[in-house]
C-alpha cells in the first residue's frame, strides 16, 4: 500500500451537495490510493485510523458511497469460506464527474466575498 502524503479533495467532490464531509474525504482517500493501481484495496481500520472514525462507521460509509454509485466494491473470499480475503475498491468516475457542471460556477475567484457584500 502506498504511503499516504496528503489528501487532494476533487472540486467535483469538494462541492458536491450530495456527500456529507467524511464521505468527501473516504472518497478523496480511494480516488488517491487508486491511483497507480486504479483500485484501492485500504482496509476500514487503515482509513478509520487516518479519518479519525471507527471502522465500523469507514464500513457505513463505503457502503453510502457504494449505494449513491459512487464507487463499486468487489470481494474475494477466503475459499470454502464467508470471510473476506481481499475487498477492491473502484471508482465511478463518471458519476463523480456528474457534479462537474454544476459545481463549476460555484467557486470563483471572489464569490464569497462579493456574496458578502450584497447582503
């Protein structure tokens, strides 16, 4: 697993209405620790140690991002058995990218603070 040095938050993912903050940032970590093998196989406890959460909440999580298409989780089996072997996580790039469009017009250079001036 390749070490993590940052976090880079996607504006598609930044602005994204639909995610809450800790989905924003699982998010954020798959899309970067996919990145040279396009899948991410970090366990809940490696994230939940990184995002400050339990695993099991890392677990709720995924499976929100999984249900809102998102990404797609495929598991492997230990044979003859119902205990996971290995989980590979992928990202639908398509549907993060949805967001592109609407999100574009949202952050300007100073939209914040011209917002502020017309109230």
């Amino acid at each position: 697993m390749q070490k993590l040095k940052g976090l880079w938050i996607p504006v598609e993912v930044l602005l994204n209405k639909d995610l809450s903050d800790k989905e924003k940032i699982i998010l954020s970590m798959i899309l970067y620790l996919s990145e040279e093998t396009k899948s991410c196989f970090a366990s809940n406890k490696y994230i939940a140690s990184i995002v400050n959460v339990t695993a099991n909440r890392v677990s709720k999580i995924i499976s929100s991002l999984k249900d809102k298409e998102y990404i797609k989780v495929k598991l492997k089996y230990k044979t003859d058995s119902k205990e996971i072997e290995q989980r590979k996580i992928t990202t639908i790039v398509e549907n993060i990218n949805r967001y592109n469009s609407k999100s574009q017009e949202s952050i300007e250079t100073n939209n914040y603070l011209d917002s502020q001036k017309q109230q």
